[in-house]
C-alpha cells in the first residue's frame, strides 16, 4: 500500500482533531476514519494520538507541481548529502530555500 501524502495526513489530522472536538472519543473517531478514509485500525489510532496534541486544525497542504530546473552537479551533491543528513526531502529544502529569498526580495511566497 502506498504512504499518505503530505494533503492527505494533513486532511486525516484535521478530521480526527474535529471530531474529537465534537466531543466525540478517541474510539469514535478512529472508527469514522476507518469508514471515510479506509485506514487501518491502527492507522486510524496514530492519527487520532497526534490529533489530540493538536491546539487546531493544521493549514491545507498547498498543492505541489515539478517542473524542472537546472543545477550544478556540485550543488546537487551537496543538497542531496544534506537532505540525507536531515532526513528531509529535496522539494522541502528547495522550496524552504525559495521562499526564503523571496521574502528577503519582497515577493510573495
């Protein structure tokens, strides 16, 4: 089976939260997103644990595209060498890095 994407772990999250803020209990709502999302028991009681450290719902992923870019094989190396060190990925590095300059540019991110 295929891992949950970032939208929908922030979608499953949020669901969880409300419905324990419904005052509904952690078996309930792991129960509805076994019906709605078709998790796992299991899977459904991860998702309700860290729904209830939640203080509110997280913001909607915003949606990804790829396009292409070029870099040098240097660079490259070396973002690859330091995403394997964090344990982050390359797009989350690379659009940290973006959005950082944007902002010190005055754009828009």
């Amino acid at each position: 089976m295929a891992r949950a994407t970032r939208t929908q772990k922030i979608e499953r999250l949020n669901l969880a939260w409300q419905l324990l803020q419904r005052g509904g209990s952690p078996l309930a709502a792991a129960d509805e997103l076994v019906r709605t999302c078709g998790l796992s028991k299991r899977q459904a009681y991860r998702y309700v644990e860290d729904a209830q450290q939640l203080r509110r719902p997280l913001p909607a992923a915003d949606a990804k595209v790829a396009f292409t870019v070029k870099l040098s094989r240097a660079l490259v190396d070396r973002l690859r060498a330091y995403a394997a060190s964090t344990g982050e990925t390359l797009s989350d590095i690379v659009s940290r890095a973006v959005v950082a300059v944007l902002h010190r540019r005055g754009g828009r991110a």
